[in-house]
C-alpha cells in the first residue's frame, strides 16, 4: 500500500467522522429537517461524494449524485431493517425486548446499509482489476461489525440528550465511528488514487506528498448490466419512498385539523346524571362464544375518575381464550371486550369517535404514521364501525354504541362474527 494510498484512507477516515458529527448536530435547526430522517444518510452520501470526486476519477455529477441517493435510501434501509431485527431476533434467542434494543440487532442494519453503499461505490469507482464481490463482501461484513461495535459503546455517553438523539445511548458511536469506518473501507477496496486530473492539484500540497508515484490514470470498470439496474432500483426506491413521506406528512396534517375540530364537539359536564354500574355478568357475556373459554380480565367493574375533560366513566373487560385453561393476564385472548358506560349518549358516542384518533386503534395504523378513520358496515341488521386491516380480514376493532354504553370488540381471529352478533343482540346499535 503506498502513502498516498494510506494517506487517502486517513483523509476519508476523517471526512466519515465529520459526518457522524453533523449527523449528531446538524448545522441547521432540526425544526427545518424532515422528521423522517433523509438528512442522516443524504450527510454522509454528500460528503463521501465529494471525496471520491476529489480522490478519484472519473469526476461525474451522475456518479455524485448516485452516492447521495445510494447512501440516503441505504440509512432508511437500514434503520428498518433494524426495527424489524429487534422485533424478531429476540424471540429467537429467547430474550426479552427490552427499552433499549440488544446490540447485536445493529448487526443486521450495518449490513444492510454498508452492502447498498459499497456496491454502488464499487460499481461506479472501480477499474478493472478490482474485484468487485470480494470487496462488497468486505465492506458488508465490516458494516455489521461496525454496528454492533459502535453501538456497544453507548455505556459511555447515558447522559446525552434523549431529546435529540431518542435516548439510545448507543447512537452517538454508533454514527461516528461506522460512517469513519465504512469511508476508510471503501477507499480500502478501491483502486489507487490515480495521477491525472481529478487529484493532480494534490500533489502540490505536501501534507499529500507520498515518495511512492503515482500510478498512471486507470480505466474505469465498466457498470454492469445488473449494477445499472441495481442504482435505478435505489432511486425508484427513495422517490417511492419520499412520495410516501410527504404524503403522510400531508394526511396528518389533514387528519390533525379534523381532530382539533373533534375536540371542540366535546359535550358538555354540567347537570350529567349519576352512573349507576351494571353487574359484570350482565355487562359481558361469560357464557362460551365459537368455542372460545370467556374470563373477566378484571373481577368487576372498573370506575374511572372524573378529569377536567372528561366526565367519570365505568368500564368491564372480558377475554376468550383458544384453550380453558388460558388466562388473560398471562396468555394474549382471541379475542377481547370493553364495555364503558358513560352518563349519557351524547358523551359515548363522542369517545366513540375517538377510536379513530388513536384511542385504543390497532397498532398498525400508529406505526403508518396517519390516522385511519373507520368505516361504517352493516351487521346483522345493525351499523357498526370497523377499524380493521384489509391485509387481515376479521382481525382488527369493532365498535358501536349503544344509548350510554360503548362497545368494543378486539379481534384477533378471522371470524369474530359471532362474538358481533351476540354482543348486538345484547347491546343493540345506537349508529
């Protein structure tokens, strides 16, 4: 390896960790970035960008902005794959999620983002002795090692400021030292920083004085059939992928103005009459529905306090279970009942309404980042509401009301039809 060429890892090394830096502490406001974090992996891109122009030949804005593009939708890629790590691979070591995720899922997300950036860098920088699997094999291993090593020593930075980086102690390393590493990998793979016009201009500077000469100018290796549509694969990727960023971004919005007017409806708590609480028995149904064991998930009926927005309230809750000998506190129900009694109809079709602004909604839908409203069908002659998702028939929330009384039924089976029926025959609609 020839000083240039170890001088050029050092510069790149450097220009990586400034890129975690500003990735920790951009130099504008976070208010003015956008909330999905695009800028995290567009910081590293550019300035990687910049660096191979200056390092290595050939100068081409296509190529640049290639690299921002690969390593912006590589930092989605990864982050995502991440998530869904931590959301599996516990389970298969058979532990426990915890708070904070275990550092050997950053494994799966420093592949992931290190095999997109390297090979799209090796596809567009490369001559024609590089061998391009062996080095995208390099880079993507190390990648993953560079996670779990940069993430372990978040021990050494708890007291950061959860504000800004999530309160993931881990972050902080985990940014700097695997774009440092990941840049010094790649100028690794790559071919010798060649004599001509893209880092002539260097050899005037003697901090890049090398006694070694510089090779010759290389031919570029050409991109592949396969690369080329690997990289317009990458773009349709991210522009997919901000099309549906800006059009959440937009529904919120949307969806936050219908709810501001939502709060203003609240009805009023003067003069509410004085609840008076059903039996258990007769607010659930304890006798067995479609095979399915019922249980009271508490032993009567739970009162709720009276707040400065919403008036007292009773509430039951009931769960059937697959098998008899389930209980609900330690086995997830089929199926499960809320019944809430409120003063008058006014105040239960209200919270009714609430259900769709994330007041009890499947998880499925805080996660997409927008409300889903639910949608009005018939049953059994009555209309209810369903919040349920399409991908799942019968899996998903029911809900009706019925005078002062709201009906909630969770669904995890895929005919709950006849735990509807029932509870409509004991709570007829009020929609």
């Amino acid at each position: 390896m020839s000083g240039k060429k170890r001088l050029t890892i050092s510069a790149l090394g450097c220009a990586g960790a400034l890129s975690g830096i500003l990735t920790l502490h951009p130099p504008v406001p976070r208010e003015f970035l956008p909330e999905s974090g695009i800028y995290v992996g567009a910081i590293f891109g550019v300035i990687l960008a910049v660096c191979l122009w200056v390092f290595h030949s050939p100068r081409s804005v296509g190529r640049s902005l290639s690299i921002v593009m690969s390593s912006t939708i590589a930092y989605i890629a990864a982050q995502l794959s991440t998530i869904w790590a931590y959301e599996w691979m516990p389970s298969l070591f058979h532990q426990a999620r915890s708070s904070d995720p275990p550092s050997y899922v950053m494994f799966v997300g420093g592949v992931v983002g290190a095999l997109m950036i390297s090979a799209t860098v090796l596809l567009l920088y490369r001559d024609e002795c590089t061998k391009l699997g062996r080095g995208i094999l390099l880079c993507t291993l190390a990648g993953g090692g560079l996670g779990v090593f940069g993430y372990s020593l978040g021990f050494m930075f708890g007291s950061q400021d959860s504000s800004r980086h999530g309160d993931i102690p881990g972050m902080i390393p985990l940014y700097i030292l695997w774009q440092a590493g990941m840049a010094c990998l790649l100028e690794l793979v790559l071919p010798e920083p060649a004599r001509g016009a893209s880092t002539e201009g260097f050899r005037e500077v003697s901090i890049l004085q090398s006694p070694e000469p510089a090779p010759l100018e290389r031919r570029v290796g050409k991109v592949p059939l396969w690369g080329k549509l690997f990289i317009g694969f990458l773009a349709v990727s991210l522009a997919s992928y901000a099309a549906r960023t800006i059009w959440i971004q937009n529904e919120f919005s949307r969806r936050g103005e219908d709810f501001a007017k939502y709060e203003t409806s609240r009805p009023s708590l003067r003069d509410l009459p004085q609840i008076e609480p059903m039996v258990g028995e007769d607010a659930v149904l304890l006798h067995p529905i479609a095979g399915r064991t019922a249980q009271l998930s508490i032993s009567g009926p739970l009162s709720i306090k009276a707040t400065d927005s919403k008036p007292a309230f009773v509430t039951f809750m009931a769960c059937y279970m697959h098998l008899p000998d389930e209980r609900c506190g330690a086995n997830p129900p089929d199926v499960s009942v809320q019944i809430s009694q409120w003063p008058n109809s006014a105040w239960s079709s209200y919270e009714m309404k609430g259900i769709q602004w994330g007041f009890g909604a499947p998880n499925f839908y805080v996660a997409a980042g927008y409300f889903n409203p639910g949608k009005r069908t018939q049953k059994f002659g009555d209309a209810i509401m369903v919040d349920a998702n399409p991908k799942e028939p019968g899996k998903g929330k029911f809900y009706w009301t019925s005078g002062p009384v709201l009906i909630e039924i969770n669904s995890e089976v895929s005919d709950p039809d006849e735990f509807i029926r029932e509870y409509l025959e004991r709570y007829p609609s009020s929609l």
